[in-house]
C-alpha cells in the first residue's frame, strides 16, 4: 500500500483538495483516489506520511501557513486540513469478514476496559483498547467506542448490537475500499443488504491486482 497526504479546506468542501508532491509543493488533485508515482510523494506506511506532518509542522500550502498543533484545539478553524489516504497496490489479505468472526472478537474482549472496534488494512476485525489508539486515521475503519462496563465485549456479553455493529463494519469497510480514507462508523444506515455490501466489496476488490 501507499499513503498519500492531501489537504483540503474543511468548511469549504473537498472541491479543493490539494496533493503533497515530492518538491514539498502542494498541487490540486481532481481525484484524491488516484496518484502519481512519479510527482506524488508517496509514504509505504501511515505513520511515515503521519511523521512527515509533524516533522514539517507548521506547514506551508500556497503560502497559507497552518499549524496543526494549534488546529487540534480550534476545530472551527477555516485552514487547510490534512488527511492521509491509503492507494491500494495489492488486493487485502482477507477482503470479507464474517459475522461469526466479529462474534469471536467481541466474545474474546475484555469489557474491564474501553476498547475501538476496528478493520484493519487487510480486512481483519481487532478489538483496540482506547488508550493503544495513535491515531483515528490508523485503521481503515473505526466503530464508536465501546465503553469499559457498557456489556457490548466479553463473555458474558449478550451480543444483542452483533447484527447492527457487523452491518454498519462492512458500510464502513466498502466505503473505505471505494475511496481509501479512514471511515469512522456509529451506526448502520441500511441502505444496501448485507449481500449487496460484499457483492459491492468484492467488485471493488476484484479491480485491484
């Protein structure tokens, strides 16, 4: 996989997303999803992209300096954001994850502490505790927090959120696969059936080599 980093104004909508170019200059970018290996400049793994940011911070994009420490605390900020986006070279390892493994992973939590529910980059579900989470943009996708005590982890959990949780992963999932950013998921819109989510997975995964 390659990362690219793209910057975009928030409020303004992603008509205007600019791509990170080799030069350190930024230049528009007509489909974040594609990239350019011979201008782009292209990370192998999210926390190098993730560094790069730091290390250049405050940044620079068409002479508009921005912080992103200090945006971190204006969230109301009308300056460039920053987003991470994976290009995928390769088809993930395991594309479709079953209800039966998410029931194991949700079975094998431990409910003593908050945890993240997440895909990771090959398609395989993990259950992360909340204070081993760098990054909201580490994994593909995120579910919402499972608080310590709430029931929804561990053995004597009822699993009643199993149906819903597992539909709302695999709405998060495609939309990852269609556009290579991270998706933070609260909930199921039901707008496509279980069956309709994989066919639509496995079509996206199907194009990649």
């Amino acid at each position: 996989m390659l990362f690219s980093i793209n910057a975009y104004k928030f409020m303004l909508g992603l008509e205007n997303t600019y791509r990170l170019k080799k030069d350190n200059t930024w230049e528009k970018q007509t489909d974040f999803k594609k990239y350019d290996p011979v201008t782009d400049k292209l990370f192998h793994h999210f926390y190098e992209a993730k560094k790069w940011l730091h290390i250049n911070n405050p940044i620079s994009v068409h002479g508009e300096i921005v912080d992103i420490n200090k945006k971190m605390k204006d969230l109301l900020s009308d300056e460039y954001e920053f987003e991470i986006i994976v290009h995928r070279i390769r088809k993930p390892l395991h594309p479709i994850f079953t209800k039966e493994e998410l029931k194991n992973v949700l079975l094998d939590g431990d409910d003593r502490q908050s945890n993240y529910l997440v895909v990771d980059y090959d398609g395989y579900l993990k259950l992360i505790p909340d204070f081993a989470l760098q990054d909201f943009q580490e994994y593909p996708v995120r579910f919402e927090l499972f608080v310590a005590g709430g029931g929804y982890v561990g053995p004597k959990s009822s699993l009643n959120h199993l149906d819903r949780t597992y539909h709302s992963l695999l709405e998060g999932w495609e939309l990852h696969l269609q556009s290579g950013r991270s998706i933070y998921q609260e909930y199921a819109t039901l707008k496509k059936s279980e069956e309709e989510l994989k066919k639509g997975i496995m079509e996206i995964v199907n194009q990649l080599k």
